[in-house]
C-alpha cells in the first residue's frame, strides 16, 4: 500500500505523521485494546500503527509486531510518571538526555542541573526522601571536611562511590569514607595518633529490644557514632547515649573497658544478656547488660572517675 500524502491531523509523539493507506485487520484491533489502548490507524510505512493510550488519551507510533508480540508502553505516561517522581524529590524533569536514554536531565530546587537515572529519582520518590544535586552533595562534603579541618581534594584513588580523597592541615593527602569524615572517626597517616594513643571515652549507651530493655558497655573515641554503628534497625533499638568518661588514650580505655567486664562477671553475672537475645538487633557479640544493671555499672564508671583502676584488682583476683 502507497504511503498517503495526507497527514495525521494532530501530532504523534511530537511529530506529524503521514498516514499510511491499508486494512485495519481486526486482530490487531483486538490486540491494541487487550494491551490498553485504542487503534487509530497506519502511519510512517507498512510496519508502524498509530495507538490512542487508554489511560492519557494521547497518541503513540508503535511497531505492529510490538503491538501483536509484547507490551507496549505509552511514551507520555512514562514521561508524566518520571515528571511526577521529580517533583516528588523537589526537582522539576527538564530534558532527557541526549546520549542515554536511561537518564534525564533534571533542575533541583536550589537551581542546579543535574544529570540521573530515572529509575534511581523513582527510586528515591518511592522512599519518600528528597535528592541533592551533585554540586551541593561535594559542597556538604567540602563543609563537613573543613569542620575536622581537611579538605576535599576529589574523587578516592580506591573503588567505592563513598570515598573522597581529602588532604588534612598539615598537607597529607589520603582517601576517607565519607561517613568517617563526618563524624570525626579518623586519623591523619601523615601526623595524627593512632587509636591507641588519642582520647578515648567509656560509655554507657541504652537500648529498647522487642523484648527487653538493655545497655551497653564499651569504649570508643566517638561515642555518638558507635551507638549509631551498633543498631541494625535505630528506629526500632531508639539508642541513646545515657554517659560517658574521658579517658585520656585508646589503650587504656580498652584495659580498663575489659577489667570492667571482668569485673561484672566475676560479681554481676546475673546481668549479662545472653548473646541470642540481641544477636538480630544489635552488631556485637557481647557487652550487653540488662538495663536494671545500670545504676551498679554506673557506680562502677563513679570509681573509675575518683581513681579507681579495675585492673589491679583483676590482676590480684
């Protein structure tokens, strides 16, 4: 059948399409209206049909074996559903991208343009989070590293999106998880201490199992963040930091961490949590303690304060 010199009267997926003259057989009727949507007619050449989108209304080119062999999708109710998740996000879908079809080239809200991949910006929309763009994610960073005074110098040397490689004061460059910079959980390999001989804190820290209250005893040089580390699910452990002791290095909060759980379970075995208890909630094998325990435990870090050092009296037991 000859290809007509007449043209559809509207635009089909952005463009005018001439109408191609031939039957509507009507298995292919049948087949449009099965896959959810209407059959208009021919257009372009013998292998192309003109489909109306049963949920949009708006007209799509699609191959007729893709029609009698597969699904078709609408191209305007992808592209509505990709705007949706966008402004889902806070952004606004401005374009696709020219060279993959997979990414669009979306506008955050502190006016940015970014390029993503449309599955990841559902993604993020279905969680119900918003998305930086990548020059305000780097300047979060740049601000975070200033803070422990380094300095983003640009993407880690190793693999893994949540490296950066940072440079510290003294002029020594190294790759740091993002997360550690954050917090505070590293040291400089050019001039820093090590764990073992930098400021070290004792702790306390409390937390809600499904079944039983709980509390943790442990040393680290950021508490804050061990307690965050632990839980496997903090909405459902809800920690807390209930006190701490400085200490002034890493070795001898460590000798004096391990004196005091010598020293509970040589006199207070009765409040060690048995490990199967927390084993699904918290990431530790031991150290964990029944929350009526708190007040003896805390009469223990009082001792340590005024002098006291278990280790002696581990050492004489």
């Amino acid at each position: 059948m000859p290809l007509g010199k007449v043209t559809y009267p509207f635009p089909i997926d952005g463009k005018f399409q001439q109408i191609f003259k031939g039957p509507h057989p009507t298995h292919w009727q049948e087949a449009a209206a099965q896959k959810g949507f209407e059959f208009i007619g021919r257009a372009k050449d013998r292998l192309h049909v003109v489909l109306g989108c049963q949920s949009c209304g708006a007209p799509t080119l699609k191959r007729i074996s893709v029609v009698l062999g597969h699904n078709p999708e609408c191209p305007h109710c992808i592209q509505a559903r990709r705007a949706a998740a966008a402004r889902a996000i806070g952004a606004e879908l401005i374009a696709a991208d020219p060279s993959d079809r997979h990414y669009g080239l979306f506008q955050f809200g502190c006016g940015h343009t970014d390029r993503r991949q449309y599955h990841r910006v559902e993604a993020a929309a279905a969680g119900g989070h918003q998305a930086s763009c990548s020059a305000c994610i780097e300047d979060r960073y740049a601000e975070e590293a200033q803070c422990q005074d380094w300095k983003v110098i640009g993407p880690a040397r190793r693999k893994g999106l949540n490296y950066r490689c940072y440079q510290h004061a003294c002029g020594h460059c190294q790759d740091v998880a993002v997360v550690n910079m954050r917090n505070g959980d590293l040291d400089c390999a050019g001039c820093g201490e090590t764990w073992s001989s930098k400021p070290s804190e004792i702790y306390i820290l409390a937390f809600t199992l499904p079944t039983l209250p709980v509390i943790k005893l442990g040393y680290s040089s950021n508490s804050l963040f061990r307690m965050r580390q632990v839980q496997r699910d903090p909405d459902q452990t809800r920690g807390s930091l209930l006190r701490k002791i400085d200490v002034e290095t890493g070795h001898r909060a460590i000798c004096v961490e391990k004196a005091l759980h010598s020293h509970i379970r040589r006199n207070r075995s009765d409040l060690i949590v048995p490990p199967e208890l927390f084993r699904d909630h918290i990431r530790t094998t031991s150290e964990i303690y029944h929350r009526h325990g708190k007040p003896y435990i805390e009469a223990l870090l009082d001792a340590v304060e005024s002098g006291w050092d278990p280790r002696a009296q581990s050492a004489a037991a």
